[in-house]
C-alpha cells in the first residue's frame, strides 16, 4: 500500500502544470502532496523529474536539426522555420521544445520554486536536504542559461505563482541581470556539492563549474558583447582554465568516447540505461540495417573534415570549390581526411559491422525518402554492437560539457585578450590528442580566429554547439543563406563511383536574413496572456 502511495504521489506530481497560461507557470491553489516533503523517496523522485528541464532521452540530439552541419527529414516544418528564416512570433511554436525552451523551462522553474517554498520546513536530514536543494539550483541555473541562449534578457521568477498572482507584473529581466542570477545559483552548488557526482546523472561542482564556463563564454562573445569587454573575455578564459586540472583528460578514442559512459573526456553527461534508455542508434542509424536516418550529415560539414595535411578540401560546398593546396581527390574524396571524420560520419564504402555502407544509387543505403537524403549516415554515438534494433535499450551517453569544448572556449577567450600563442597552444591540444594527430595550426590575426571557429565546427559536430555558435558570433547570415548539400553517387561499370553535388534546400527558398533571428521571439500568444508586460524581441512585434 505504501508503494501505491508512493506511486500515485509521484503521478501528481509529474500531472501538475497541465495546463498553460503565460510564461507557462501554471497557476494553481494546489501544491504537492505534503507527504513528499516528508518522504525521503519522494523527494528524491520530485527532485529527478526536474532534471527533465535539462533534457530527456527523446530530445538531446533533436538540437542538431537546425544546424547547417546536418539533414533533418524530422519535423521538417519546425526545422525550415530556421534554415528558411521564416520565423516570427506566430510560428515559433512550430519548432522543437529543444530549441524553442519557453514552456518546458518555466514549468520546471515553478516546480523549483515550489521546492524552495517547502524544504525548510521539511523534517528530513539536513545534510540530504543541502544536497538536493544544491542540485535544484544547479537545474535552475541550467534553465535560465537555456532561456537567455535562446530569447535574450528573460522574466526572473523566484517565487510560486498561483491564481492569484498578478501576471501583468511580469517583465523581462536584462541579460546581464540574468547572467548574474545564474552564476550566483552556481556558485553556491559549486560550495555544497563534491567535483565528481556521488551518483550518476546527477549535478556536481565540476558540472556547475562548466555551466558557469559556458554561460561567461556566451556571455563575452559578440552577440551580448557589443563594446568587446576584455574583463568578459578574461572572466570566461579563467573559468574554462578552472576545470584544466580536475583529473580529466582529452580521451585517446575519438570514436569510442561517445559510447563510454566512463570516457575520462566528460565533465557532465547524460547517461542513459537499460530502464530509461535512449533509442538514438535507431533514429540516425543505416537505412540498411532498419535504421531510420531521421538526421544524416550534410555534404557540407564532409567537405569541412580536413585532409591529414591539415588543409580545408572544400571551400564552398554549394560551388564545389576545392582547395588545390589540400590532398582532396574528387574522384576518391573520402580519401586521406582526418580520423574524426570516420569517427563521426559513414560514407560510402565505409564499415559497418559485417559489411559495406552502400549509399551509391541501388545500394542498400542509398538516398531515398526512407533513407539518407545527403549520401552519409550519422556514426558518432551510433553503437554498432548489435547493430540496428528497434526493441534495444540503447544506454550510449550525450556529453553536456567535455573538457575539448572548454580548451576551445579557452582559445577562443585568449585570442580576443590578445594571446594568440595560448590560442593556438589549446587548439593544437586537440588536434593533437592520441588517435587524432593532425598538424598544427599556425595562423595569426583573422586567419587564427577563423580557424578557432572551423576547429569547433568539426570537434563539436552534432553535439549541440552549432545552432548557437554561429548566433554568438553573429556569422549566422552567411551560415543560414547557404544551400545544405547532398551527394548522388553513381557505381560505374569498372567498380569505380562519381559523384554529383545537389541542393537539398530549393532554390526557391527564402534566404533574406534580418537580425531578428539571432534570438527567438516570444511567442504572440505568451505576450497577450501577460497583458503586453512582456517586451518582444526587435524585429518581431507585431503590429
């Protein structure tokens, strides 16, 4: 009976905001049970569904639809509101909750809000009490960080709104308000929690350590950095320095790191488990083996994996400009390229369990609608074990912060203060981490800051990074008015393949940028319900 208690408990739980209304705080004369401050395992089980702001196992990959790193079949109509800068407050809607953060994110806030209303109170231990109340704040610096990538300055809502609430009062907080809120949550988890998490998936100071690296480095770049500050840029080159000598260390296996829940790589991870596991290896794997390919790679970031003598072979995928000064051979391009792109993609010819990718017209993976649409398969965090099975629990890890992605924020920050050696010095770590070894960079000046750039375009590869990335540093009118590319592959009669460059994106398409879309709108509806308190981002409003 106590375990139907229990159950029933956790079910009103995970049922309370039902309902939407603005900022998607549900107002509600309700509250929680009281048993669930009072219950150890309830608690605990009211704390974990919060993790669920941070992402769930149906979402984490679902960022890279709207990168130019990548073919999205899935929710194409979501998908072409951002490539064909289509977006406005009406259609925002239509896009990912991944990326499109608002109502998921809020309604955790008001669940965290009412745990902060409740836990002083409880009987519990205290040392327990310290730790979840750590952890809640680690999930709520999470939130706002997401929110503020996503919108800009966002409303600050530290306390449980109810029926009575006044929502003309809401109002958008401003961005350097929200970055201040945030870090002041993570200093305080960065106090009370061990660096390495007691327990798997859950936060750590490390983690906050890492959030607090991605949130200043977001928060000096040149989308929210308008004066170039160089005390935003030194704050954010020593908090990513912070986690250089925590015990982690750049993994050997390129490949093998995104299936190793204990790769020495990661900081923060989402591992997955044979109860709650993941299905990924389904949605991008080989149509040949049953896989659905619902996100394969563009011809676009193939063309950016250099080749091994540290050259860009292609220049301009849409034109098929080849660098002469590179190695690339048209007529066997997937020749002599850096071993993180077989680490990263499946092309034609490539191995795949007991056989051979055939993306080539008539071969097994061909380009077809239930296929790839780009001629390449997705293999990072692809588990090839057992190959492609729709019924397997699929326990592969997504990193969340990795210790590559702070020495590239690292480079990054020492290239604005003007330290171009130490730049160079931390990208050529990667470059040069066992299982990779590709030259060094040498460039200085604009060269260096572009090839910082390409260097994170290829490392952090469909990992979340990009969609954003290019918005920080507002490059995104170039990136977001190209053509994503595929390849046609032809099998010759002697054996050998041609290949044939095609647009994947129509010709017709819109590709007029304005810089409205560095930042998502508010959607219409939310700034109705607030009574026009909430203040549209520019170039949205609707008059």
């Amino acid at each position: 009976m106590k375990q139907i208690t229990y159950l029933l408990s956790l079910l009103y739980i995970l049922l309370l905001p039902a309902c939407s209304d603005v900022l998607d705080i549900t107002p509600t004369d309700k509250y929680p049970d009281a048993a669930v401050w009072e219950d150890e395992n309830l608690l605990k089980m009211y704390v974990n569904e919060q993790y669920n702001g941070i992402g769930n196992k149906n979402n984490y990959y679902e960022i890279m639809y709207f990168s130019d790193d990548n073919y999205c079949k899935y929710n194409r109509e979501g998908v072409n509101i951002i490539r064909d800068n289509i977006l406005t407050a009406d259609n925002v809607g239509g896009i990912s909750s991944i990326l499109q953060v608002w109502t998921e994110a809020y309604k955790h806030i008001q669940n965290i809000n009412i745990f902060f209303e409740h836990i002083d109170d409880s009987p519990l231990d205290e040392s327990l009490k310290n730790t979840l109340t750590a952890e809640m704040k680690f999930i709520r610096a999470y939130l706002y960080a997401k929110l503020i990538w996503a919108y800009g300055g966002v409303p600050i809502i530290d306390e449980v709104y109810d029926i009575t609430s006044d929502w003309s009062q809401v109002k958008r907080s401003s961005w350097d308000d929200c970055v201040n809120y945030i870090l002041k949550d993570l200093e305080e988890v960065i106090a009370t929690l061990p660096g390495y998490p007691e327990v798997r998936n859950r936060a750590s100071a490390n983690a906050a350590r890492a959030l607090k690296a991605h949130v200043l480095f977001y928060d000096a770049s040149p989308l929210n950095n308008l004066s170039d500050d160089k005390q935003k840029w030194q704050r954010a080159a020593d908090a990513a320095a912070d986690l250089f000598d925590r015990g982690y260390t750049l993994a050997t296996d390129y490949r093998k790191m995104f299936i190793d829940v204990n790769c020495s790589e990661f900081i923060s991870a989402k591992e997955f488990s044979e109860t709650y596991a993941t299905q990924l290896t389904l949605f991008i794997g080989p149509a040949g083996d049953n896989g659905r390919a619902w996100v394969t790679p563009s011809l676009n970031i193939v063309d950016a994996y250099e080749t091994i003598d540290g050259e860009i072979p292609v220049t301009d995928s849409e034109k098929g400009t080849i660098n002469p000064n590179s190695m690339y051979d048209p007529a066997n391009p997937y020749a002599n390229r850096d071993p993180c792109f077989y680490a990263s993609v499946y092309h034609n010819g490539s191995a795949f369990r007991n056989r051979t990718i055939e993306t080539f017209a008539g071969g097994y993976d061909m380009i077809s609608v239930d296929a790839t649409m780009t001629g390449f398969y997705l293999r990072k965090f692809l588990e090839e074990d057992e190959g492609v099975v729709e019924d397997k629990k699929y326990t592969g890890p997504f990193p969340l912060f990795r210790l590559s992605e702070m020495y590239l924020n690292y480079a990054e920050a020492q290239y604005h203060l003007g330290n171009e050696d130490l730049a160079r010095e931390y990208v050529n770590k990667i470059r040069n981490r066992e299982g990779v070894n590709m030259p060094p960079i040498t460039e200085s000046g604009q060269a260096l800051l572009e090839r910082i750039y390409h260097e994170r375009f290829i490392e952090l590869a469909f990992e979340g990074h990009r969609y954003f990335d290019v918005r920080r540093w507002k490059i995104t009118e170039k990136t977001y008015t190209t053509h994503i590319m595929g390849v046609n592959i032809t099998k010759e009669d002697d054996g050998t393949f041609s290949y044939e460059r095609y647009l994947l994106t129509p010709e017709s398409r819109k590709t007029d940028w304005k810089d409205a879309y560095y930042r998502l709108p508010i959607s219409f509806s939310e700034i109705q319900k607030s009574n026009n308190s909430l203040e549209q981002n520019a170039g949205y409003e609707i008059n």
